[in-house]
C-alpha cells in the first residue's frame, strides 16, 4: 500500500485522561440564584476603589515604555518595545471599566488593538501611542466616569482616526513596493 | 437545591490589589466557603501547594511571575498536588493569538477583563459542568485543547465556519474554544 498522508501511523501517541470531578462532587447541583448574582454585581459596580493612582502606575509605565521605544537604536527586539508599551495599556483597559472608568476601557482597547497588529516602531506611530496616553491620562485626570458622553465619542473617534490614517498610509507604502 | 460553594476552596492570584479585593468579595458573595489570596504566581504556586485549592484565579500579566508561568507550575511541576486543578485566566487581553497562547499553558477558562459579576460565575459554572479531559502528548500537559460542544446538531458540519453559525451559544469571545483545523495532540 503506498503510504499516503492519511495512512501514516501514528508519531505522537496523546493519552486522553478523564479526571474526576471533585468540584461538582462538592457543590452539587442547582447554580446560584439570580438574588445573589445581582448583589455579586452590585457590589462590584458599587465599588469605591480609587483609580487615579492604580492608573498613574501604568500610565508612567506606559510612558517609560514610549520613551523606551523612541530611544530605540533598531538593535532592540520589537516585541520587547512593543510589550513595553502595550502591557501597560492592557492594563489600563482591563481595569478602567472595573473600577468605573469605562472610557479608559474603551480608548485603551483601540490602542491595543492598533499595537497588536503593528510591525515596526516609527515616529507616527509614537506620536499615536503619545496620543492615547495624553488622552488617557486627561480622562482620569478629569475624573471623567462612564462613557464620557459625546465627549468620549470625539475622543474615541479621534483616536480611532489617527490609526486609520497609519494603516491607510503603510498601506500605500506597501502598495509601491 | 443551589450549589454548595461553602465547600470550595479558590486561589486567587492577582498583583493588583483593589481587583484581588474586589474578586475575593465576588467570590465570597458567591458564597465561595474560602478566598485563599496571592499577589504573584511565585507567591500563588507556594500556597497552591500548601492549600491544595478546588480552583485557581489568576491575572496573566503578574510581576516577576505570571499567571501562564503559574499555569505551567500548577500542571507540570512535580510539586503540584492537583495538575488538574481548573485555572481561570483573568486578562486585559482578547485577541486570538493571546488566547491560544494562554490555552497552550494549559488554562482552562479565559475570563476577559472587565468583567461582570455573571461573566465570572459562568466560567466557573463551565469548569463545574463541562470540565476538560487531559491530554498529556510530547510536551503539552493540560485540558484537552479541541473542546467544542453542540447541542443543536442538525446535520453535517465540515467547516470551522458552520460550528460559528450553527451553535453561536456555545462559543464566547471570553472561552478557549476553538480548535485549529488540523490540530494533533
């Protein structure tokens, strides 16, 4: 029989084990009721945690990250730069929205999103992550809870343009080549 | 009949301490019997070991040790009282390539941050209810990667595009639960 793709044996032998599940075991059946589901989010929403100086300590990350980067001989790892500066942020976007600050979630979102799909490190692109900081940092500044409003809205968009107008420009770069 | 959670035991593991706090007040109004707390996975990995907790909570980007490094302590070092503890993944991050990375460490259940107090109870609920086989094969020890259920089934399926569409209830941003066409454990 010619071997084939399909009628190879098998090289990496997996074993599949079934743990028993010592958790169900103790909790039993029946979920949680909605009444304590509520007060669960209630007492998250209603938390009085400060986030000025939890955001500060990644902000001044964020910007040791920006600096980093921008020093940069182009002998350093870019994904060593760009962890500088996106850690941070995620930070910032997984913590704005906990503790009230959903606009801060929102705007950090977009920059990881712009950060995660990056390949290089260029004066734009610095000038876009100063950009998000600034503006981070003016919305916790401002104590500028929930949404932000159309306030926020402009923001977003704002920023949201800005890295349109990158990739719309390294699109064209790349279209010449 | 409600779940007894006074009988769990959760590691949470978190730097950052308002979230730990808040977690651990989440959890405690769940009902969860105890909150062990841990500020870094070299921390959380001691205390693991010493606790022997039902499940694990964790934040992903921790200093000097994370929750993936965790991870990989919780399920291969030799130290570890129970490999097939669920862990939780708590992260900042969504994007695909972050999940899959965090899924090859062997987490269970990756909770996206923020969350809501149901967004946490439905990952332990999933880990509870659908809890995952081990594959253990070459250097990955962990739950079984490949885990996607349906209970809709109403006819032949040959693309990853069709399970999107034909069970969107069972597949959530927030879980490890897709599976690269191909894959072999």
């Amino acid at each position: 029989m010619d071997v084939q793709h399909y009628n190879q044996p098998q090289r990496r032998k997996a074993e599949y084990i079934k743990p028993p599940n010592l958790i169900k075991a103790k909790v039993g059946d029946g979920g949680l009721t909605d009444n304590i589901l509520d007060r669960a989010q209630k007492l998250l929403e209603n938390n009085s945690v400060d986030f000025g100086p939890l955001a500060d300590i990644y902000l001044t990350r964020m910007m040791e990250g920006i600096n980093r980067a921008k020093a940069a001989s182009g002998d350093e790892d870019l994904e060593y730069l760009i962890a500088g500066i996106l850690y941070p942020c995620a930070q910032l976007k997984a913590n704005g929205g906990m503790f009230h600050y959903p606009l801060v979630t929102r705007i950090a979102e977009r920059f990881v999103q712009f950060m995660e799909v990056v390949e290089r490190i260029d004066p734009q692109m610095m000038e876009i992550a100063t950009a998000f900081h600034t503006t981070i940092r003016a919305v916790v500044a401002g104590k500028v809870k929930g949404d932000g409003g159309q306030y926020g809205n402009e923001l977003v968009e704002a920023l949201n343009g800005a890295c349109m107008r990158y990739f719309e420009k390294h699109k064209k770069s790349l279209e010449k080549k | 009949m409600a779940y007894k959670f006074e009988t769990l035991k959760v590691l949470v593991v978190e730097d950052n301490k308002p979230m730990l706090d808040l977690t651990r007040s989440i959890l405690q109004t769940f009902g969860v019997g105890k909150v062990i707390p841990a500020t870094d996975g070299n921390q959380g990995f001691s205390l693991f070991c010493e606790e022997n907790p039902d499940m694990v909570i964790a934040d992903w980007m921790m200093q000097p040790c994370d929750g993936i490094s965790l991870t990989r302590m919780v399920r291969n070092d030799p130290r570890s009282p129970n490999p097939y503890v669920p862990v939780i993944l708590m992260t900042g991050f969504s994007e695909k390539r972050r999940v899959i990375s965090a899924r090859d460490a062997g987490v269970t259940e990756f909770l996206v941050k923020p969350f809501n107090a149901r967004d946490l109870y439905r990952r332990i609920v999933q880990v509870i209810e659908k809890p995952r086989q081990f594959v253990r094969s070459g250097s990955f020890f962990g739950p079984d990667r490949r885990r996607i259920s349906s209970t809709v089934y109403n006819g032949p399926m040959r693309r990853a595009e069709d399970m999107l569409v034909k069970t969107p209830g069972d597949i959530n941003s927030g879980d490890i639960t897709f599976s690269p066409i191909g894959e072999r454990d």
